[in-house]
C-alpha cells in the first residue's frame, strides 16, 4: 500500500500549541526548522500513522486527532517502524529511527482516560535526518525496511 503525508505540526516550545503547516523544512542531523527539537541529537522528527491512530480510537471508544499526540509528521497509513536503524523515506528526506515514541501520561489529559495505553506500540517513532529537504503535505512515503 502507498502511504503520503497528511499532516505537518510543528511546536516552537515546549507546551506550545502544535501548529499545522503545509510543508516544513527538515535538516540533515538537525531537525525540522521551527520546531522545538531542532538542533536535538537524535529526537529530531516524530513521524506517526494516521491508520495506527484509527487502532488506538477503537480500543479507546473516541477519535485521537493526529495533532493531539504532539507527533510532527503524520502518514496516512501503514506501520510505522520502531526499530533503531529503520529507514523511512518522506519525499526526498530520509529519516533513520532513533527509538519509538512511548505515549505519555499527558496524553490522558489532554485526549481522554486510558489514551496512553490505548496508543502503545501505535504512537509512533522518533527519527534522526539522515539526509534533509523539504516535506509537503502529500509527499509519497516509504516505510518498508
């Protein structure tokens, strides 16, 4: 199946609020401009399946926006990977997985009870740049390994 980019969100700071962007700029080894993790070491982009996220509002019995997790990227559909070394190819970026995203606690407050369990192993990774460019909404990606 081919999956695309449907969302974009970056946040400025920490607990800011997330805000949606049609195409953003991401860094090699940096991070996406504009963005509170750029210039991190490895956390510099979070990427998350927007059919993962219809799993999780199943089991949790109500819709889980996609900018209520705080992920930056969101993909239509597909798994996204969480193994350290995995590639993910979003346009002409390449990213390289760090480690999956574990949802947090604040999930629960911010979307409903039981919306961190709901969402794990589905929220989904945390990934370097490992070659850069710019990212639309709509950019064809790649999740195999």
């Amino acid at each position: 199946t081919s999956s695309s980019v449907v969302a974009i969100r970056i946040a400025p700071g920490r607990r800011l609020p997330m805000q949606a962007r049609d195409s953003v700029v991401a860094e090699t080894g940096l991070g996406l401009v504009g963005d509170r993790y750029h210039g991190s070491r490895d956390r510099q982009v979070s990427v998350q399946s927007a059919s993962q996220l219809a799993e999780a509002a199943e089991i949790l019995g109500s819709a889980i926006e996609p900018g209520g997790t705080r992920r930056n990227i969101t993909v239509s559909e597909g798994e996204v990977p969480y193994e350290s070394g995995r590639r993910i190819t979003i346009g002409p970026v390449v990213l390289e997985v760090f480690r999956m995203a574990a949802p947090c606690r604040l999930l629960d407050d911010e979307i409903g009870p039981g919306a961190a369990k709901a969402l794990r192993r589905r929220a989904g990774s945390l990934c370097r740049i490992i070659s850069g460019g710019e990212i639309q909404v709509g950019d064809p990606v790649d999740l195999a390994p």
